[in-house]
C-alpha cells in the first residue's frame, strides 16, 4: 500500500506531465489559433515549462533514489529529441508535428537542450529549487524577451558566434533579473535565503545569463544559460544556501 506522502508526489508527477503535454499542445496550435510566429510558439513553451521549479517545493521525493522532479523532466530529453528531424521514428515524428514545426522553425536542437539542461538540474538541485529556478527562468523569460524585442527593435546588431543586438540584450538582462528576483523572494518564504543576497545574486545571474545568451550560437544558449546560471548562483551564494 502506497503511504499518503507517496501519494501526493505521485498526484504532482501526472499533474506535471499533464502540464507539460497540455503546452507543448498548446505551443503547437497557437501559431494557428492566435496567428503568431512559431518562434513566438516556441518561446511561449520556453516560458510555461520555465515555470516548474515553482512545482518543486511541494515534491517531498527529491533525492536518490526517489528523485521525482528528475523523472518530470527526464522523459522529455527523448519526446522532444524524437520530434526533430533526427529523429529514428518518422511515425513519431508525424504524430507530433505541432512540435516539431516549432522545432524545426528555431534551432533542431534547441529544445532538446532546453530538456537535458532541465534534467541535468533536476538531478543535482531537486532539494534546492531555487538553483534550478536561478538556472531556468533566465532561459525561459529572458530568452524570450531577448528573441521577441530583438527580432521588433533590435537596430543596434552585433556578431560574436550568432547575430544578436543590444536591444534583445538588455530585454534579456531585464526580464532575467525581474523574473528571477520575484522568484527568489517567493522561495525566501519557503527557504532559509537572506532578501538582500538573493537580490545581489539575481542581478549577478542576470549579467552572466545576458553574456551568454548573446554569445551563443545554433541554440545552445538552452545549454549555456541555464548551467552558467546554476554556476554563477552557487558562487555568488556561497554554494546555494
């Protein structure tokens, strides 16, 4: 018999993989329904999966062997990687051509990285989710801030590995900031974290994550961000608190 502890992970884990399926759905039609960009699909999904650390306090399963927040995220290293092009099952990839399409529409692999970079968090932070939080939201808000205003007000451009411009820059470092410190102050009620470190590290994460959003090519800013993230975090904190 499953005690009442098991239980309610359990409940969470379906909760999280009906949440997860019903965005990437979602993310698949909107470009239709609402008539946008299917990089603005993309980066929609970009920020409604970003919003899963804030699931995490309520795992009490988040360690070896039982580590639940990693089993959320691990399964879809392979969904999204089986809805590229590369792909060994094309009967997969027909059946989710909402993903796909917003796959394909930015980089390959981009989600892909998005989901190993979350698994890989999941794995090692799943007690302290305001790392993983530290590590994601900048990927999800301000990755999408950044493509959004640099792609409508971007004039200042520049070229290091990838096109970017200083415009979607400063969206980036902005919406990284906002997004983490509201967070941070959100997991100070559940955690033993000091209000002025936390707003001193957000801003430290912010500039990292900006950098490395802009210097980072062919979508592997959803590997650079968040773990540079998770890195300049765990400095700047003193480990993680």
């Amino acid at each position: 018999m499953l005690n009442s502890e098991a239980v309610t992970n359990l409940v969470l884990l379906i909760l999280c993989y009906g949440y997860i399926l019903l965005v990437i759905l979602i993310s698949g039609k909107i470009a239709v329904i609402a008539r946008i960009s299917r990089k603005s699909a993309r980066k929609f999904l970009h920020v409604m999966i970003g919003n899963l650390p804030f699931i995490i306090p309520f795992f009490s399963y988040n360690s070896f062997p039982l580590n639940f927040p990693f089993l959320v995220a691990a399964p879809f290293i392979l969904v999204t990687f089986l809805a590229t092009p590369y792909s060994p099952s094309k009967r997969f990839y027909e059946k989710m051509q909402g993903l796909s399409g917003i796959t394909e529409e930015g980089h390959q692999l981009g989600l892909v990285f998005y989901a190993v970079s979350y698994t890989l968090l999941a794995l090692f932070f799943s007690a302290k989710p305001y790392v993983i939080a530290a590590s994601v939201l900048p990927m999800a808000y301000g990755d999408a801030s950044a493509a959004l205003v640099g792609e409508k007000y971007g004039k200042r451009r520049f070229r290091v590995f990838a096109q970017k411009s200083l415009e979607g820059s400063a969206a980036m470092f902005l919406a990284s900031y906002t997004s983490l410190a509201a967070s941070l102050l959100f997991f100070s009620m559940l955690y033993s974290l000091s209000i002025v470190n936390v707003l001193l590290t957000a801003l430290g994460v912010a500039i990292v994550a900006a950098l490395a959003e802009s210097l980072s090519p062919l979508g592997f800013d959803n590997l650079t961000v968040p773990l540079l993230g998770a890195l300049t975090f765990l400095i700047l904190s003193g480990g993680g608190v």
